[in-house]
C-alpha cells in the first residue's frame, strides 16, 4: 500500500479454527511455509496447494497455542479451504471451526503507530482494542476484528484521527504499485506459485513435506516458470477481468487479470507467456490495446 493517511476495509472470505492434539502436524504438513516452533503470538502467511502444485489459496496462519491457531484469508473462501484441508484429515485429531462473519482492517504502520496502538514485528500478532492485530508482510498490518461494535468503534477511531477508508480501486492500484499479487484473482487454481513469484513471501523450502511440494521444489530448483505477472495499462475505462489477450499475430499469449481506473485510463494485472510478451510489448483484447509496462514484482524483468 502506498496511502500512510488511509485504511482499507474488507469482510475476510475465510476466519476459522484449526484445533486439537494434531493441529500443529497436521498444518504443517499442508501449508507451505514453515509454521514451526508453534509459538504463541506467530503470525505466517502462506498457500495451500493441490497435489498438482497448484494454488487452491492464501492465508495466514496464527499460533494461539500449541493445539490452537486461527485460519484468516481476505479473498479465498474459507468453506474451500477447509473442505481441501478435511479431505486430507485421515487419523489426525484435528477439529475445524469456522468462525461468525467478522471486520477486517489493513493499514500501514505509520498508522498503527499514529494512533497508539502496539506496533507487532512482521510474523507476530498482539490481540488489541477488541480485535487481532497482525503483520504478514514488511510494513502492511490486518486487524481482524469479531464484532460489528468493536469494528465501529476502531474505525471512528481512525477517521478521528484524520484516516480516510481507501476504495477497493484505490487499495488495488496500491497494491499493484507494491508488488504484491492478489489471490485467488491474479494466481489461482490454473497456476503455480513460482509464476506469482510467491515463494519469498509464502514458501520455505527447508521444511519438511507438504502437499505440492514436489511440484514447487522442482520448478525452484531445476526448471523455470514459462508465465509470469505482469503491470499492463491500457485507456478508456478499466477492462473487465479475467480477459484473454494476445499479439499481433493473434496469438493468445496470457490473460489480464484485474483492473482498476485510473486517471487517464485504467492499469492492472495479467499472466503472459514470456516467451511471446515481455516487459514494452503491446497486446490486444477485445477492444483496446494493452501495453505491457513492467513485472509486478521488483527485481524481474523481460525486457
């Protein structure tokens, strides 16, 4: 995000409890990043994925006890996410509880400090002002909060001190701008999460087994990803999304994504082939051209 004055707020697709004597073991044999020493107050983001290697969701992963964590995603259904995990509980002692509709808040940490509450390292949580607050990623804070007072109650705090809510377009270009791929919208069940480039931020690959990892081991050792995403603009009004596009030689190269409006013309995420679009190419959908104008993620380019 890229808005210190401002807060977006959303409804999490998935909020659920994960509990018993075989929590622990059974999570980490499914999720891909490495959830141990299950410490109290641990906050992991990370996937879930199909034996094929393919990306079912997101989430994050908080350590309320040794035989207690909490499931939290924005996007990604937590009815599916639980029924993947369920199918996979065979003699584990493991209990799924998903959790009433809840509020979600993201902010930057200028603005948690700004308003006086406890700032918690990046991969910890601190329950706060009748929510849970957490830090996934360097300098981006959630709070998910259960009650709709409490919800009320912190977001008038905020405006009080002077934040504004972010549109869901305006927290998407945001978002773009820092390089952080959407789940399940820009890498979902077709793809695999080394064409997100997800594997600094969702995969460890010094911990033991997990469902797909043989898939994501392999492409991060020997192979590379054939699609990757891309920054695409293009003008008039924000293209609908998903949207297959494709070159000059009317070659379907990729899909757009998202899209959001911008001042002069709309700007948002696509999966291309890089052997046929690269960073400067210029595609086609059904009506506009689509300029090809970065990696969404910094430090890869195809130029």
């Amino acid at each position: 995000m890229d808005a210190t004055n401002s807060f977006y707020e959303y409804t999490p697709a998935a909020h659920f409890l994960v509990t018993d004597e075989d929590a622990a073991d059974f999570l980490q044999s499914q999720f891909t990043n490495e959830l141990r020493p299950y410490e109290v107050g641990q906050c992991t983001y990370g996937l879930w994925l199909d034996v094929k290697g393919k990306v079912i969701a997101d989430s994050v992963v908080l350590c309320e006890g040794a035989a207690s964590f909490r499931v939290i995603s924005e996007r990604c259904r937590g009815e599916a996410i639980a029924a993947h995990m369920e199918r996979h509980i065979i003699a584990d002692d493991v209990v799924i509880e998903q959790r009433e509709v809840s509020f979600g808040i993201e902010l930057l940490q200028a603005g948690v400090a700004a308003i006086g509450w406890e700032v918690p390292a990046r991969g910890r949580f601190v329950v706060s002002e009748g929510g849970i607050l957490f830090c996934a990623r360097e300098g981006i804070f959630n709070m998910v909060i259960g009650s709709e007072a409490d919800f009320l109650a912190i977001r008038q705090q905020l405006t009080d001190a002077g934040f504004l809510p972010l549109s869901q377009s305006a927290r998407g270009l945001a978002r773009v701008a820092a390089g952080i791929p959407q789940v399940p919208e820009e890498i979902g069940a077709a793809d695999l999460p080394g064409e997100g480039e997800l594997e600094d931020a969702a995969i460890s690959f010094t911990k033991g087994c997990y469902l797909g990892q043989e898939v994501v081991a392999r492409m991060h050792n020997v192979g590379k990803p054939q699609r990757r995403l891309f920054v695409v603009a293009g003008a008039g009004e924000a293209a609908p999304a998903p949207l297959a596009l494709y070159n000059a030689d009317s070659k379907q190269v990729g899909e757009l994504r998202s899209a959001y409006t911008t001042a002069d013309g709309w700007l948002g995420v696509a999966l291309l082939k890089t052997r046929f679009a690269g960073v400067g190419a210029i595609l086609q959908n059904e009506a506009n051209e689509v300029t090809v104008k970065k990696s969404l993620k910094k430090g890869f380019e195809n130029d």
